[in-house]
C-alpha cells in the first residue's frame, strides 16, 4: 500500500522525479564504473609487472636519504639530479655471489630515429648482452647482440615491434640502417609484439648495447639499475640483503641514510604495487561517493518540498486514522523507490561505460578486462537503498508529526 501511493506521488511530480533520480544514478554509475576500472588497472599493471618473471631483484639508482617510492627521490630524479656511482662493476661483483642465476645491466636514453623521410623520437635501452638471458621478451626475427660486440662499442640495435612498424612499415628492416642522433646503426633484430609495461610500451624502445649507449651516445660511464634472476626465488630476501651489503661495502657507504641505491624484489615490488592501487581506489571511490552524497542532499530536499505541498494529504489520511508508521512507512517508499530506480539506472549504465572503457583501452592496445561483478552489483544496490532511507528519515518523520487538525487547516 505505502509503495502504491508512493508511486502515485512520483507520477505527480514526474520531472521533479526524475531530475532526483538522475542525481542518483550518476553516483551509482560513478561507483560501478571506479569499482571496474579499479580492478581493471589492478590486474593490468600486475600483468605488466609479472611478464619480467618472479624471480628477479632490481637495484637501481637512488638520492641519497631519500626512500626509493618517496616523492622526494622522484622529483629530485626529474628535475635533473644524475646519480653517477652505480657502475657495471658493480653487476660483476654482485654475479658473484650465490643464488644468482644471470644478470644484466642498463641505461635508457631518448634519441631521434630516421630513415628515409621519417623521423620519430624513441627510447633507447642500453642493455649487456646477458639481457636476453634474463629478460622474459623475444626476438620476432634476427638475433640479439654479443657481449663481444658491447665491448666493441658496434653501432646495431635491436627494434620493439611497434618502433620497427613505425619506422620501416611493412617492410623487412633486418640489415638495413636507421639513424639514431648523428649515427647510422645497423638492425640485427626485431622484438616480438609485448605491450605496455609501467610507464611506457616494451614495443616503442630500442635496444643498443650498453656500452655504446654510453660511450658514443650518452658520453656517460654509469649505469640506472641492475637486474638480478635469481637461482632460487625463496631467497630472495637473504640475496636482496646480500647485495645490500656488498653495495655498501663498495660504494664505501656506512650510514643506510646515505644509500644511492635501492634493492628491491619480486615480492616487494608487488607489495608496494598493491598498496599504491589500494589507495588510488580508495581515493576514486570517495570521490564517487560524494556524487551520492549530493544525490542524497537532493532527494531530502525532494521530500521535505514534497511534506510541505502534501500537508492537507497527511493531515486526512491521520484524521482518516492512518498513524504515524503509516505516513512515516509512505515517505520513506518515496525515498527508496527514487534510489532504487536511480541504483538500477546507474548499474546499468555504470556496466554499459565500463564495457565501453574496456573496449576503447584495448583499441590503443592495452590488454585491459571488462570486469563487472555480482559484488559490484549487491555494493551498488546497497548503497542506493541506504541513502534512500537516511535522506528519507527526516523529511518521513516530520510528515509524521504533523497534527491532523493543524494540517487539515493548510488547505
């Protein structure tokens, strides 16, 4: 009965009823929308992440008292602070010790690409030859480089997928020469397709050797990070302390406040992984949820419009002996019955975005998952009825007060 004359009184005020039930199902939507893409970005960058292995450690390069993850250290790198002691000496002399299974050592750099009438700014990685070892990606034709030919400085490159695409089209590009800067360097090899990984795309950059990079391009003699694939993962920590140590020792450091280097691991980099997209999707679906909040505002000021031009309705149905849970009961149907034609709403066009958003990340070639849960869906509908009954419970409880005689007298 309470819903029926609920819906009675929406019918009355159809465009009022609507503008309310929109508010509703943009917030919904926004949550069924952050919920999905959350989950989305979690396990894409989580793919990324894993398709270098497992079993690996990275040292990289570090301001000294600073955390590796700080803003500070970030911000500092940025803006041009050159770290210029972690050396591939230092790779050797980590090799050296036990658990550790092969290791590689590089530098990214940026250089303009020509050949023929095109040109493109890429990124170039300059890696040790063990890199091929090491790293999980493969060669779609050609072959990689030597260390024999990284000590000898040789001017060749082995292309990403894209960049040989973006460069020579559908053409073979194995032994013809691009221009990299001022010199002309000879394709040995072309990556299989590997999509993004992090911040940039494993298909957009070219690997040089590293001594190459150094001498001929960058005019440098220091490395970025060192990349350790350990014999045995379960060890890692005891190898990760290990390497801390030796570091220490041969950077001559012996207050840990003064690292210019940072080791982490699998499990660790996972872990800081996972807390940093916690906190995006906590931050995204607060701010969500202030669109319910609004939406919330704009029913409760619905209803308490809605009190004021029924006031002679109330005070009928009281003199007609209706009691307070009655009037209280039909106020508060008003209220759910708005959220819940809103919840349904927003789910629907929530799952219709995020489906779109999925297609539209794949599109660019991000393996991105279209994710819609019945968890997402109960979140949703939960959520929408609770607003319904706390913005609701005022303006239901003042109709219920009314005096029947005082009301009847408003008309």
């Amino acid at each position: 009965m309470s819903f029926e004359i609920a819906l009675k009184a929406l019918l009355r005020n159809k465009v009022r009823a609507i503008l309310t039930i929109l508010g509703i199902t943009v917030g919904i939507m926004a949550v069924i929308i952050v919920l999905s893409a959350g989950r989305a970005i979690q396990d894409f960058i989580t793919n990324q992440i894993t398709m270098f292995g497992t079993d690996y450690i990275v040292v990289e390069i570090k301001v000294p008292s600073t955390e590796h993850v700080s803003v500070e250290n970030a911000s500092a790198i940025s803006q041009g602070v050159t770290i210029t002691t972690l050396k591939e000496s230092d790779a050797d002399e980590i090799k050296k010790l036990s658990n550790i299974k092969d290791i590689y050592s590089g530098q990214m750099g940026q250089e303009v690409f020509s050949y023929q009438e095109k040109n493109k700014v890429g990124m170039l990685f300059g890696v040790t030859a063990s890199f091929s070892n090491v790293d999980p990606g493969e060669l779609e034709e050609g072959r990689f480089f030597t260390d024999s030919e990284d000590k000898s400085l040789t001017k060749i490159v082995v292309l990403g997928s894209r960049l040989k695409k973006n460069i020579f089209g559908n053409d073979d590009a194995i032994g013809k020469r691009v221009k990299i800067g001022k010199q002309n360097y000879k394709v040995i090899g072309v990556m299989k397709e590997r999509g993004s990984a992090g911040v940039f795309s494993m298909d957009d950059i070219a690997f040089v050797p590293l001594r190459t990079l150094q001498k001929l391009i960058l005019g440098i003699n220091y490395v970025q990070l060192i990349y350790v694939k350990t014999t045995n993962s379960a060890l890692a920590d005891v190898t990760a302390d290990d390497i801390i140590v030796l570091i220490r020792s041969l950077h001559k450091i012996d207050d840990p406040k003064n690292d210019d280097f940072s080791v982490t691991t699998s499990s660790q980099g996972m872990a800081i992984l996972g807390t940093v997209i916690g906190a995006i999707k906590l931050l995204l679906f607060a701010i969500a949820s202030i669109s319910l909040v609004v939406g919330g505002i704009g029913i409760m000021n619905v209803m308490y419009v809605s009190v004021a031009e029924r006031t002679f309705e109330i005070g009928l149905r009281k003199a007609m002996g209706a009691k307070r849970s009655n009037i209280l009961r039909q106020f508060w149907a008003e209220a759910i019955m708005i959220t819940t034609l809103g919840g349904l709403a927003g789910i629907i066009l929530g799952t219709a975005f995020s489906f779109f958003i999925s297609r539209l990340a794949n599109s660019f070639g991000f393996n991105w998952k279209f994710y819609i849960s019945l968890n997402y869906i109960v979140l949703a509908v939960g959520i929408s009825v609770l607003v319904g009954l706390i913005s609701g419970v005022y303006p239901a409880r003042a109709a219920a007060k009314l005096d029947p005689i005082v009301a009847l007298r408003k008309e």
